[in-house]
C-alpha cells in the first residue's frame, strides 16, 4: 500500500503525513523513510503535528472525534470527542465527519477544529475536553460541503471563521468566544480569510474573485481588487502579491501602522477631522 498527497508536514518540516485511498502514513523527509503507518481509523480530513513532532492529530472522516497518535510508533493514543452542532437540514442527514480541518497553537496546549456543518470547536490537548464552541452557521443547501474552515490570528488572541456559503467573515475571541466582528460585505459565498503576520489585516476572497482587505480592529474595508485567485501578504503586510489572469504587485498605503496613517492623513487631508471621524480612526 502506498500513500499519497501531503495532508500535513511537522513544524520544523523534517516530517509529512501522506494520506493515500488505503492507509495513511508519517515519513521522514530527511531519510525517505517510513516513520509509522496510522490505522484504518485515520480517514483523514484535517491533520496537525504538535510542536515537538511527538504526536500527531487527525480529524476522522466517518465519526465525530480527533485521533491522537503518538510517533514514532504510530500507536493510536486517544480519541477527542468532536461532534458538530446539529443543522435542521435534509443534507445534514447521516454526515458524520468530524473535521474540514484542525490546527494547534503554537504551544499545542489548544486545538482548534472545525465540523463539516460550519461549528467551531476549541479543545484542550491535555484533558480532550472542549473549551469553547462557536456556532456555525445555517447551510440553506448542498452548498454547505464547501468552504467551512476557520483559523487562529498570528497572536493567537482571535478565531476567524467562515462558512463559506453565508458571505460572512467572523472574528471571535479565542478565550471567550465573545463575537468581536462580522465582516459581510462580499457576494457569492466567501472562498478564504487570512490574516496578515502582525494580525492588524485580514484579507478575504469571495467565489468571485473579489478580494478585500479589512482592518482587524476597526472592520473597515481597506482595499478592494478584483479578479483575485489567491492573495499572499508580505512579511511587513504593506504589499500583497496577486495571482489572477495576471500576477500583481499591489502597495497598500492604508495598511501601515498608526503612525504611518497620521503621517498619511497629514499629507491628504485637508480639514480637521470630526469628533465622529477622530474617535472611528483615532479612537480618541
């Protein structure tokens, strides 16, 4: 039996789970080596190596739970319950799969993983138990196969989600689970939310190919491109590289930091600003 594409690679790269039509395997990049081979319980639809490579976390295809296999040996550890909340929907009948994906905080005390009906849950890798979970939200069709995924910011203080079929972008404390944010202004479902290394940006992309980049704290649109088929940030968040019928270049002068944006405003704006306006932008 042999696997297939990459579902996940290890922090330090050194390692990938290959995950073919029978079995589901760990192999050493380095060496090319075979590390373990998973069960047939891993029907795999999201995976996540925790930080010191010594345990591997797989979202199951046909339960609701989390496997956690323990490397080199790939014996199966535990079993994190992770059911979805229910959906009053004939094409939510007989779903059972547990994740569209999963990914660890940095330290990998906290899992964060995403059911096929749009649910969030945050789980605690120590004890299994769920911490958190963020409602979905209601899929009005087949669509709802398609595009629930969800992420923690770089700073890890925030959860975006997104379901895909509803054209809403939400930010959510990750401690809380408080709804800080909804950002809703696309057409057509919303296909991706990313956010940009200093968690200050959040660009989404909608099936049509719109892009728009958001202000994580403020919510306003800061910038609209069209004809986007993916977007990447650079390091500094100020430019963002476009791929489309073209790839392009694109400088956003509005997505520096405070002090970039009162240097800015002093160069354009040609009147006092108004109480309204100073406590939006300012918060003053």
């Amino acid at each position: 039996r042999r696997a297939g594409f990459p579902a996940a690679y290890s922090a330090d790269g050194s390692m990938a789970l290959l995950e073919g039509s029978e079995s589901a395997q760990v192999w050493d990049l380095q060496t090319r080596r075979r590390v373990a081979s998973l069960g047939q319980e891993a029907s795999i639809r999201g995976a996540a190596f925790s930080p010191d490579g010594e345990r591997l976390y797989t979202g199951g295809l046909i339960d609701n739970r989390i496997y956690v296999w323990t490397l080199p040996s790939g014996k199966l550890l535990e079993r994190f319950r992770a059911p979805g909340l229910p959906r009053p929907s004939p094409y939510t009948e007989g779903i059972t799969g547990a994740s569209e994906d999963i990914q660890l905080s940095r330290d990998g005390s906290r899992l964060l993983a995403v059911h096929l009906t749009g649910s969030v849950r945050i789980i605690d890798t120590a004890t299994g138990r769920t911490t958190l979970q963020l409602p979905g939200s209601e899929a009005p069709d087949e669509r709802m196969f398609d595009g629930a995924d969800a992420t923690f910011s770089p700073d890890e203080e925030s959860v975006v989600t997104k379901a895909g079929w509803d054209n809403v972008v939400r930010i959510w404390d990750a401690d809380t689970g408080r709804l800080d944010m909804e950002l809703g202004d696309h057409a057509q479902g919303v296909a991706s939310a990313e956010y940009d290394r200093e968690s200050r940006l959040l660009a989404t992309r909608d099936f049509r190919e719109t892009l728009r980049i958001w202000s994580a704290t403020s919510g306003d649109v800061l910038l609209t491109l069209r004809n986007v088929q993916s977007a990447d940030f650079s390091p500094d968040g100020r430019r963002i590289l476009i791929s489309g019928d073209e790839a392009r270049m694109h400088t956003c002068e509005v997505c520096g930091d405070l002090d970039e944006l009162l240097a800015l405003a002093e160069r354009r704006v040609t009147r006092e600003l108004t109480a309204a306006e100073r406590r939006r932008y300012l918060h003053e």
